[in-house]
C-alpha cells in the first residue's frame, strides 16, 4: 500500500487489516477502492470509506 492520496490514518487503518480468508495482509487498489486478497483471489470493497470484509460481499478476482 503505497498510495500517497491515502491519508496516513487511513492508510494505517487499511495496512492493520488482515483477509478473513486467508489471514494475510491485504493489497490497497486505490483505482477500484478496493482491499484485494491475492492469496484468496478476492477484492473486498471500500463503501463510504469503511472496509467491507465480508466474504459474501467480495469480488471474485478473475485468473
């Protein structure tokens, strides 16, 4: 997570949380506002600033 538009208390929040899958850190794509789990292969969504780590509500990442 290198996105400096992010700011550093936000940006520390996001670096804090871990996949509910896998239990791995997480990568922060500021294009799609989104938290992306390579290991699980999921993207979970950022609505209205707050993360959404529900499994059910993730994007599937195409191969």
């Amino acid at each position: 997570m290198t996105d400096q538009s992010v700011p550093a208390f936000e940006r520390r929040m996001l670096e804090a949380l871990i996949c509910p899958v896998t239990h791995s850190t997480l990568e922060y794509d500021a294009a799609a506002n989104e938290l992306v789990s390579p290991g699980a292969r999921l993207a979970f969504p950022i609505r209205e600033g707050i993360p959404i780590m529900l499994v059910d509500e993730a994007r599937k990442l195409d191969d």
